[in-house]
C-alpha cells in the first residue's frame, strides 16, 4: 500500500522543487542542488523513470544553507519530504496526499511555504 503513493510523493516533489525556485528567487535567496537519486548515480545502462533527479536541495544566504529541503530514496518503504532550517530544531515532515503534500492532515500549500520562509529569513521561523 505504502508503494501506491509513490507516484504521488514524487510529483509532488517536483511541484514543491518549484515552489522553493520560486520562492528562493523573491527573496533574493540561492537555490541550490545538494544531491541527486541514488539510483540515479548508479543506474549504467537501465531506464531512469522518476519524473527528476534531484533528491535534495538547499536554499542559500550568503552562500549558507538556510533550508534544506529532501525527499526519500525510492527504496525507503516510508516515504516522504523533510524540510529543515539549518542553525536550529525546526523541521517539517511532510507526506503524499491525494491533492498534494501534507503536513499531518492539513494540506501544505505554496502559501505555508511562503510563511516557513518569511519567518526563516527574519529569523523567527
């Protein structure tokens, strides 16, 4: 069962890689790669069938990571999105949900996004 989100989680993903460009570009804020899909790195000669390769990413400040932004690797069974601030013990865990990502139950849109962000960057995240 946990499998039949997968599809979900990782489009998902994509749309949240998205939000966090967006973001990171209005805020004057660096938008980074940390590090792409295991499989990815490793497949030779096989077919790569995940809609991105980009498993993790930061968003800088002054050349500073100030969030850190992950998903799983396809062969974790419980799969979800981490983000982090670094400097601190904020961290959010999102998971797939049928419309988008959630954060427990309440769904987490571009604008909650926008709000982690302002406070992280005013430092009251």
């Amino acid at each position: 069962m946990a499998h039949a989100q997968d599809g979900l989680l990782y489009a998902q993903w994509v749309e949240l890689l998205g939000w966090l460009q967006a973001e990171a570009a209005a805020r004057g804020l660096g938008f980074e790669k940390v590090a792409d899909f295991p499989d990815y790195i490793y497949r030779m000669e096989r077919p790569y069938d995940l809609p991105t390769t980009v498993m993790s990413v930061a968003l800088t400040t002054g050349g500073q990571p100030l969030l850190v932004a992950a998903v799983s690797p396809r062969h974790v069974d419980l799969k979800g999105v981490s983000l982090r601030l670094m400097g601190g013990s904020k961290h959010w865990h999102l998971h797939a949900g049928e419309r988008g990502l959630l954060e427990g139950k309440r769904p987490f849109t571009r604008e909650r996004l926008a709000t982690l962000l302002d406070g992280a960057v005013k430092g009251v995240a």
